[in-house]
C-alpha cells in the first residue's frame, strides 16, 4: 500500500514541476523570439545596412525586459506627478514645481534600495536593454539616469519620465542633441506612451509638434491624458476637449481615435468634484490598462518584431533594386545622384513587382538624405534565401511562437496605485454593483428606504405588480434595453411580475445605472433579498 506521506511528497513535487514548466512555457517564448530574430531577421538587416536608415540592432535582453511606459508632455503639465501617484512614493532625481524642473530622461526600475545610474554606466550594463542609447552621444547620456528605488509597481513595469518641453527654437538648440531621435527610439521599444496635457494649456509648441511627429509608426501605443480637468466646470470641459482633439487631429492624422483621459491625475483633492464620476471611471481605465501591460508584453513585441521585419524586407528590396541599376565601371556617381533623385519611381517599381502597400515604405525624404551619406559600393545583389526566411518566420514561425503561451495568464502589476482587491477603492471601478457585498443587511434596503411606501402607493393586486412598476421605472428615461434589463434581473422568480422586494431591487438596479454604474448580466448574491435566496 502507498503510504499517505509518500502521496503528499509525490504531489508536493508534481506541483513544484507544473509550476516551473509554466513560468518556462513564457521563457520559451521570449527565447524563441530572440532566436527568430538573430537567425532570420537580424542577418538580413545586417546585409542591407538597415541599421543605418532605421532602427539599431535588438539586443538580446529587449526580449526578457518588462513593458516600458513613456510620459510626454509639455512642461508642468504634471507627468512627474502622475508618475508618483501610480508608483506611491519619491524617486531619484524627482522634482516637481509649476516651472520647468525634469530635465532628464529617468528610467524608474525595480531595486532593494535607491540608487542612481548616470547614464555613461547605464549604457555598459549588459543585463539591461540601453546599450543602443550610446549612439545620441555624450551630451544626452549627460542628461540620461535609471533611478532604482523598492517599488512593487517596478516588478512588472519600467517607466520613463521625459525631459519637459518649453515652446519656441531656442529649448531645442539648448539641449544639445536630438530630442525627437532620442524619442522616437524610446517610443518603438515602449509598450504605452502617454501624452500629457494640461487642461489651461492646450497649445502645441513647435518642438511638442515634432516630438508628437517622431511617434509616428507607434500610434496604437498612444494615449492622451487631459490632466488638471477638475479646475473646469462643465462646459469649459467639453469645449477644451474639443479644442484638443482638433489640435491632435492635425498632428497624429490617424484613422483611429486615439483614447483621450480626462481627470486629475494625482493625490490630492479636487477643486472641483461636479465630474468626480467621470474622472475616477477615466482613471480607472487608465489604471486598468497599465496594469494589465504585463500581461500583454509578450504578444506586443511579437507585434513589433513583424512590423520590423515587414520594415527590413522592403528596406532590402529597395537596396537590391539600386544594386540592379548601378553601372558596374564607369558613371557611379551620376547614376547614384539621379537614382535618389528619382526614388518614387524606385519605389512605383518595387510597389508593382512585389506587391506591396504604399504605406509600407519608408519615409521617401528622409530614405534619401540617408542616401546620399550611403557609399553606394556597399550595395547587394538581392538575397532571396535571406528574404524567404524572413518570410518564414513572419508566416509560419510566428504561428508556431503562438502555440506555446500557457493557459494562464501573466501576473498584473501590483502596489503604488494598484491597490489590493480588498479595498472599497479598488481601481477596478466596480463599486456600483458591488457595493455591500461584505456588509451584513440588504443594501437595497439602505440605499432605496422609501421603497416599500412606493410600491403600496401603486396599488399592487395579489402582492405584486406589472404595468404600474413599468411606468415607475420609466421615470428614469433609461432606453429600453436597459429597463428589459434591469426587470430581468429583478424579476427572481422569473413570473413577469414584481413583488415589493422585487420591485426595491429593480429601483436599485436603476439608480445604480443613472449614476453611470453598468449593470451585471448575472445577479450577484449579495443583491437577492435575503427571502429569495436558496
């Protein structure tokens, strides 16, 4: 007989391997990624110098880092702020004030104790993914940290604080290098990018425009934050939002709309509290999807990768087009000067032959600035072994990658502003349905007391009514729909008609959707009057 000791040491040592076989499962993935990409993608970048028109090369620790958040924004439009309020402490190099005060790039990750990086030293860490920062120079690393500090938000996310933009040219030349390169690197390896705005001022500055310019191809990791809303009353609300969305309408000029914030975004009090539902419902979303970010990490780098590499194929046809039109002895350099010259008829050509999308090429201007610095001897002779496995991997590689994520899911980010569960002011913004659920009573009976004296004054036959509950609840002017909800709900015993504790409810439910509450497609417990519970 197997003895009951030897049972639980077996099952103790099953889960232990169930354990480690799904954490591995997500390794795997990160480590078949980094495979795919040093194998297939990275030689053919390396072939058609793509490294030098667009992106350096991925190093080998981008696939295992956490998500990154980037905050934009116009000076004193409160990013360090909001930075402090999600991770619920001071970090190095904080400082906040109504003038201009960040003016570096801080990276915030997760250590025991507060320390400083300089960004020479970041740069030669190799278990960090910031080796590729070196390339903007001295007078940017001057201007580049990593504050470490003990926060559980930095187990599950890295975020980057930016310097604040003042308006005009003379901020720009100030800085001494390339501000929009430095963000448009940042933004092709961050997972969210918020851009902060204060409600009292709304206008773009030329050097905001270009920053929100160098985001381009990353539209979908963008969210706009309208910060500082509780100073306005209603009205102005709806007017600078609109003002807003125009101004960005002319920037972004992207099909989608991009998912706009509104509230007041840090610790203290509201001036002004007549939006405080809309304002906390924004902030949880926002919230929500910060921390959910962990969860989808993977699958967006997996989504980068293969617009990399839809990137490097037309990067190679073009390269290899222009190795074709070449003379092979006399007249380089002529041909090289007209072949730029003409590069949209390149591009016309290359569009037909390999059927390709016009919004798949690069940027023409800026492809032909980088060549005319290009020594065009390095040109190749299109590889098609090199392009076929590329297109391998975007086909069928990716595919099989999918196949070996696990079941469960990633951790969420927890601590700072992702509060506890336990808590009535969860983040999650379930309040309305689930308010009471640990309080002893029926809450219908404290929240609509005057419930009973409503029914009765509506004359009800046999203990319940029908057509006069009805025409009670259309007071409210819910739509329809909803009123068929919320009597579904109500009516327990499923008879088509409401008794007095079924009648209370469906009050309820109907001042919890008037107050902007959704309403649940399944009753919870708590809200069954404690007679009708089986």
């Amino acid at each position: 007989m197997i003895s009951r000791k030897f049972c639980c040491r077996t099952m103790a040592m099953f889960s232990r391997f169930q354990k480690i076989s799904k954490v591995s499962s997500f390794r795997d993935v990160q480590e078949k990624l980094k495979t795919l990409y040093e194998t297939k993608l990275l030689p053919l970048e390396e072939k058609y110098s793509f490294h030098a028109f667009h992106s350096p090369p991925i190093g080998p620790q981008y696939f295992f880092t956490n998500p990154m958040v980037m905050l934009i924004g116009q000076y004193s439009t409160g990013k360090t702020t909001l930075l402090h309020y999600i991770i619920g402490k001071d970090f190095p190099g904080m400082r906040i004030g109504p003038e201009p005060t960040t003016d570096k790039f801080i990276i915030l990750m997760k250590n025991n104790r507060d320390v400083v990086i300089p960004g020479n030293v970041l740069i030669s860490d190799p278990t960090k993914h910031f080796q590729a920062l070196s390339k903007f120079g001295l007078n940017f690393l001057n201007k580049l940290q990593c504050s470490l500090l003990d926060s559980p938000v930095l187990d599950s996310i890295t975020f980057i604080d930016t310097p604040g933009i003042l308006s005009g040219e003379k901020q720009r030349v100030q800085r001494g290098y390339d501000f929009e390169k430095v963000l448009e690197w940042f933004s092709e390896n961050a997972d969210r990018i918020i851009l902060l705005f204060d409600s009292h001022k709304l206008d773009i500055s030329d050097e905001f425009r270009r920053s929100i310019e160098s985001l381009k191809g990353n539209e979908d990791k963008i969210r706009i934050v309208l910060n500082k809303a509780d100073l306005l009353d209603q009205h102005s609300l709806i007017r600078v939002y609109g003002a807003l969305m125009w101004s960005l309408g002319k920037i972004l000029q992207t099909p989608e709309v991009v998912r706009v914030f509104i509230g007041s975004f840090w610790s203290n009090a509201m001036f002004n509290d007549t939006n405080r539902r809309l304002f906390e419902q924004e902030e949880n979303e926002l919230f929500q999807e910060l921390q959910s970010l962990p969860k989808n990490s993977i699958m967006r780098k997996i989504n980068d990768l293969n617009k990399r590499a839809k990137l490097a194929l037309v990067h190679a046809y073009i390269m290899g087009t222009l190795y074709e039109k070449m003379p092979t002895f006399f007249g380089k350099e002529d041909t090289k000067n007209k072949l730029i010259s003409e590069l949209n008829e390149v591009y016309s050509t290359i569009q037909t032959k390999f059927e390709l999308h016009p919004g798949d090429f690069p940027d023409i201007e800026k492809f032909k600035e980088n060549l005319k610095i290009m020594d065009f001897r390095k040109l190749q002779k299109l590889n098609m072994g090199l392009i076929e496995k590329v297109e391998e991997m975007q086909t069928s590689d990716m595919a099989e990658l999918l196949k070996l994520f696990p079941e469960e899911e990633l951790t969420e980010a927890t601590g700072g502003i992702f509060m506890d569960d336990a808590s009535p002011y969860r983040t999650s913004g379930e309040d309305g349905v689930y308010e009471g659920s640990t309080e002893p009573g029926w809450i219908v009976e404290t929240q609509i007391p005057d419930y009973s004296t409503i029914f009765h004054s509506l004359q009800p036959f046999d203990g319940k009514l029908r057509s006069a509950a009805k025409k009670e609840l259309e007071k409210t002017r819910l739509p329809r729909s909803t009123l068929a909800k919320i009597w579904k709900l109500a009516d327990i015993d499923n008879d088509g008609y409401l008794n007095e504790k079924e009648f209370g409810l469906a009050l309820y439910l109907a001042k919890l959707k008037t107050n902007g509450n959704d309403i649940p497609d399944v009753l919870p417990q708590h809200l069954i009057p404690p007679n009708m519970r089986k």
